[in-house]
C-alpha cells in the first residue's frame, strides 16, 4: 500500500544471507516499451521461492557452489579488473536487496510512448522476474502483459504467468486428445498442468512424493488418477500408471528419479518433457530401448530470454509462432474465465504485503509446502510524479558546492563511483535509480541522506551535482534535465549515444554556463599522466598504440544493443578514443575506423574493432579492441613511440584513475581547478565519427 510520500512496498531479499523484508522505495520509472500497473494481486509460488529462501540462507561457498557459472563470472573479473575492484563489486553485489516474484495482476497506471495497445485504467495479467514482483506498483515491459476479462478476480489474473508455463509444457509434451499423460510432481504448476491436460481431453495420471498433494489433484481435478512416488517402487509400474503417451516432469530435484521414473510409465517412443529444475542423467537403456523422446520446455514459451521480445516489445509473427509467452498467458486465463481451469482451490491462503516477510518464514519452516498464497494490495494510485525544474538561466562563474545526488546503483555505481565521490569530499545527499530498489540498499551502505525517485532527484534544490550512472541509452536525456535543472553534471562514458543527443548536451551547457564532466577516467591515471609527461613533447610527433584484450560478451548483453548500451564501440571504446585525444591534447584531423559483426548483426553491435586517429601535427594513435584475445593477456596494454623513445604502459589493474577524477571533480566544482582538456564531449564527436567511418567504409574529416 503506497505511504503518504507516495513510496510503494516490495518483498526483497538480501543476497548476503537471504533475508527476507518489505522496503519502501519510490515507484518505478516507465520506459517507452513498458507500463507502470497498480498491483492488485501477487502469487507467492511456494516451489520456487522456497528454493530461493533455501539458496539465500546458504554461506557464500554454498551459493558458489550451486553457481559455478556466476564463481567463473567473478574469477574472470579478477583477471581482467583487478582482484581489488573485483572484492569491491562482488560485496556490493551481496548486499543488494533483489525482487521477488514473477506474476501480479492489476490495473495499468501509465504507459510508455510506444506502447499502442494498453492504456490507463485497463486490468491487466503480468509477468517476469524483476518486473512482475510483489510490489503495489511495477513497471513491466507492454509484452509481458495481458489484458484481465472483467469476469476474472485479479488473483486469478495472478496465476497467469504459472499457468502459462504449465501450458508450455503441455504444449512441448504435444499432448492430444483421448492421451494418457503422466504429471511427475504435483506442485502448483504441476496441478495445473493436469487440469489443462484433462481440459485438452487427456487421461491423467498424477505422482507426487506428498501423498496430500496427489489426493489434492485427484480431488480437485487435476489427475484421473493419482499415485504417492514411493507406492510406484523401483520396477514395473502399475497398468493405470503405465503405457502414457507422454509424461510431463514438473518436480524440482537434485535428483534423477524422476526422468528414470519417466521412462517407466512412458510406452515406445513416447515423449518426456522437462518443465521443472531436475537432473537430467538419463538411463540410457530405458531411453534407447523405448526411443522415447526428450523434449524441454523453455518457461512460458516462445519470447522468453529474448530482449527484443520482451524488453523492445516486437512480437513475432502469428503465422510463424503461434504460441508466444504472451499468447499462452491469454489462453490460459481464457480457460480459468470459461471455468476449465480452477485457480482458487490452489490458493491455500491470502495475506497483505505487510504480512510477507511472515509468509515467507512459513514457507522456510514448515514441513508441509503450501501451493499458492496470494498477497493482496490496497490499489490506491500513486499521484502523478512532479515535472522537472525549468532552465535555469546562464550561471555565473563561482563554487558549485558539493552536495551530490546519483542517478544509478548497479554495481558500478556502487563499487566505484559512490565511493570514489565519497573519499574525494562529496555529501552524499539523494540517490535514485530505476526500480529504487538497488538505491535502496545504496542508503544504507553509503550513509545517503535520503533515497528519491529520479524526477524528485533532478528537481531537488538542495543538490548541486548530479552524478549518472544509469543505462548508456539514458545518459543524455537525464543530463540535460539535471543541466536544466540548475546541477553540474558528472555523466559516466558515454555521455550520449547520437549525434542528436551530443548537439542537444552541447546546446545544455551552453545555455546554463554548467559544467559537465564525463567518466574518462584513464585520462587521470598515475601511470597515464606519467606515460604523457615523458613522451609528449611540443614539436614533436608520437605515435600510440592503445590494445583492449576485452573479451567476448553473450550476444544478447544489453552493451551490445545499439539502442541500449550502444555496442561496444560507443559504449567502450570512447574510452581509449577519449585517452588517444588526451594524450594529443587535441581533436584529430581524420578518423578511420574497421568494424566486425556478428551475421545477422548490425555494424554498431561489433564486438571487436580497430580505430585510427591522424593528427594535425603527424602523431598517430591506433586503438585495437579485441573480443577474441586469451584471457591470460591483460585487458589494457599502452605503447608509445616519439623521438627514438619508447614507452609502454602494461596494465591499469593497479589504479585507473578512478580516485584522481572525482578529486579533479570536486576541484572543479569549487573554481579550484579548470576541466582537463578535451572537453568529453569533444572525445565523443570522435567516437560517432569513427562509427559513421565503419559504416561508410572512407576515412572521416573532422
């Protein structure tokens, strides 16, 4: 239920130690693809967040244990970061309140500029971990969400994101009518799974470990008939549980009774699918005599895990998918509105938000696992979020102060912009990010004054700067409002990402006389500096070699979106652009820049390329951004030639920075100091040319 100061409520847990507690943080901000919903219901999914709170409360070698690819993840920092930045990120990380829950329905509030076919006050299903969690408001992406026919209660409309990965699974299972269909696990998405499969006209078969839940399927019409795992043995299977046609696995096991069990009831080349988290050593004897068939089934179906689909909102063709995540969400609560599917005798008790954190504790402690508990919400509508302060006219020359408020609380944020402010002399005063949930745990940390939303921050008079550090694609539009606002600004790299958005920053801070510095941090380097100071000479033309042992990253990472992270030209390699031009203490003359995608992905998306700078006076500056180096070389290596000298610079592990630029910061800020040249915005300019370069295939004149 939203407070007086129009905060809103959400169920976190603390990765540290598994905590579990309703925090108070602003509403979240509405992106274009995305709408804010007045929550009404939430299904707490015993199965699954019992598994959360179990792996939340293990110690640090029982979670690296359970996630080797996350303990891999970190060890690949260390290499290429520094095991110092590497311990930094990974305790903030630990400390970090996440979300919980993953399907809520209630009434849409807001939608984003591109969203066509949701408008305020329409009752909607939602779905998806971190954005359909249990809050009173939440921000889901438009495809994730479902209109709610006004004959259904919102906590049925709660039960559609379970539902819908039920009716996955019956979908890979390719269960048909007059079908004898196995249920291994009898969970909540297990019941429902049955009674979809004895809507579809199939003929049931139910198992479970808990005799009380099998009783429940056969009871409530989810199993023709039911059988407790230990009354099936180790052999033959009874006749009634034998000879399926296929078997749905919706347990979750470390072990692999089930896909063996699976094999057992299965007759020849019948089908397995894999709906729940289980081993899957299959007995290959079994498997091989019956050619049975495995099939594994993906979530909620089509879309999910892909950002286009679910963050950009493109939808694919119904000609050619039939059934995407949102289609199954629509079908399963058409079957729950025409009464074949029955929710509310899955629900084994309601509690409000405020009641959460001893629900869970239930749910830890208890022998016997509930199904589903719905949590409850009072709907009543945040107001409207204030409109950011008018232009403030052109300011005269003087100490800014030093009052800061951020933007962004991901673990950049935390491991090394926040601390760096706060060592160079700072006050800490607001701190705000997209859910409010990260800034959340980034009060308590850091000792911030207060947490406010993003609007609130910009317009808040007592700030002097404004630090981002949010999305890339975001940078440029919060520094203009923070610039407008009357605030200095200081904008992680890069501060835009268009030619659009680079002339609109450079109109700002003409207009405010503000200053705006960016995250250009190798430029403040000890080893940089010193490196510059012995091989720049006036007169004297260098050349410099810039490598970047980068590494790969998945395709899908949100850096390698042009319209999101910008790839990693933009995104990245303004950096060691921003260090060749400083080191020149000039704008190059021309700009010559080779890409290499990935098929099928645009030139901007590149993972690795190569960019080269001419001066004016004849140095030359050669950057080399690779994503196919080994790990064991170090991520950054510097060479410089000038005058039958050579230098080379091994490695910014030690210090990159970071440390010197928030103190050059603060100097600025309080007339103490003038910005090291170029202006970042300069650099920038020479970023997006090196792009148009790539794209055009001819050297650019600048």
């Amino acid at each position: 239920m939203h407070n007086r100061e129009g905060r809103v409520k959400q169920v976190t847990q603390r990765l540290r130690d598994g905590r579990i507690s309703v925090i108070e943080i602003p509403p979240p901000v509405v992106t274009p693809d995305g709408v804010l919903v007045d929550v009404r219901a939430s299904l707490l999914s015993a199965g699954t967040e019992r598994t959360k709170i179990e792996t939340g409360k293990q110690s640090l070698l029982g979670k690296a244990r359970s996630r080797p690819d996350q303990v891999k993840q970190v060890m690949d920092k260390a290499r290429r970061d520094g095991l110092r930045d590497t311990v930094r990120a990974v305790r903030s990380r630990l400390e970090q309140p996440s979300a919980l829950g993953y399907s809520c329905a209630g009434v849409v509030l807001t939608v984003g500029e591109r969203v066509s076919d949701l408008v305020p006050g329409d009752r909607v299903a939602c779905a998806g971990a971190d954005y359909a969690v249990h809050a009173d408001v939440v921000h889901v992406p438009a495809n994730l969400c479902v209109p709610l026919n006004t004959e259904l209660a919102f906590e049925d409309g709660a039960f559609g994101t379970v539902g819908s990965i039920a009716l996955h699974g019956v979908r890979q299972a390719d269960a048909r009518l007059g079908e004898r269909v196995g249920v291994i696990g009898l969970g909540l998405v297990g019941q429902l799974a049955g009674q979809i499969l004895r809507a579809a006209g199939c003929t049931v078969v139910g198992v479970d470990l808990s005799g009380d839940l099998v009783e429940r399927a056969t009871r409530d019409g989810a199993a023709d008939f039911g059988f407790p795992r230990d009354a099936l043995g180790e052999g033959d299977v009874p006749g009634q549980a034998a000879e399926c046609d296929a078997v749905v696995i919706t347990a979750a096991t470390k072990s692999t009774d089930p896909v063996e069990l699976a094999a057992r009831m299965c007759r020849d080349r019948g089908r397995v699918v894999v709906v729940g988290d289980v081993a899957m050593s299959l007995p290959r004897q079994s498997y091989y005599g019956k050619e049975l068939e495995l099939r594994l089934s993906r979530s909620y179906g089509p879309g999910r895990y892909d950002r286009e689909y679910e963050e950009r909102g493109l939808d694919y063709p119904i000609g050619y998918v039939r059934w995407t995540e949102r289609r199954n969400i629509q079908a399963f609560l058409d079957l729950v509105a025409t009464g074949r599917v029955n929710t509310s005798s899955l629900i084994t008790s309601r509690v409000t938000i405020d009641e959460a954190e001893a629900a869970y504790e239930r749910l830890a402690t208890e022998k016997e696992s509930p199904l589903g508990i719905v949590i409850t919400y009072d709907g009543t509508p945040l107001p409207a979020p204030p409109s950011a302060r008018a232009a403030t006219a052109r300011r005269a020359p003087g100490p800014l102060g030093k009052r800061v408020g951020v933007i962004g609380a991901g673990s950049f944020a935390q491991g090394t912009l926040i601390p760096g402010l706060k060592a160079a002399g700072f006050d800490l005063g607001a701190i705000a990010s997209a859910t409010g949930r990260s800034a959340h745990g980034a009060v308590e940390q850091f000792g911030f004054e207060r947490l406010e939303s993003v609007d609130d921050l910009i317009a808040a008079d007592d700030l002097e700067v404004v630090a981002i550090a949010s999305r890339h694609s975001s940078h440029a539009e919060l520094a203009i409002r923070a610039l407008e606002s009357g605030k200095a600004v200081f904008v992680e790299k890069p501060p835009c990402l268009t030619e659009d958005e680079l002339e609109r920053l450079r109109a700002a801070v003409t207009s405010t006389g503000l200053p705006l510095l960016s995250g250009f941090n190798r430029r403040h380097a000890p080893l940089a500096v010193g490196l510059r100071r012995e091989m720049k000479k006036p007169g004297r033309p260098f050349e410099l070699l810039f490598r970047v042992n980068a590494g790969s990253l998945p395709a899908d990472h949100w850096l390698n979106d042009p319209n999101d992270g910008g790839g990693r030209l933009r995104g990245e390699g303004c950096h060691f652009i921003d260090f060749a031009c400083w080191f020149a203490g000039e704008h190059p003359a021309r700009v010559t820049a080779t890409m290499r995608a990935a098929a099928g992905q645009p030139l901007a998306a590149a993972q690795s390329f190569n960019v080269a700078l001419d001066f004016a006076d004849g140095s030359l500056a050669t950057i080399l951004y690779s994503a196919e180096g080994g790990r064991p070389l170090d991520k950054e290596y510097v060479e410089a030639h000038s005058g039958g000298r050579s230098a080379a610079l091994e490695s910014f592990k030690r210090d990159k920075g970071h440390r010197a630029q928030f103190v050059h910061l603060y100097e600025v800020l309080n007339a103490d100091a003038e910005p090291v040249e170029p202006d970042p915005l300069a650099s920038m300019s020479v970023t997006l040319a090196a792009l148009r370069s790539a794209e055009l295939g001819c050297t650019i004149s600048l």
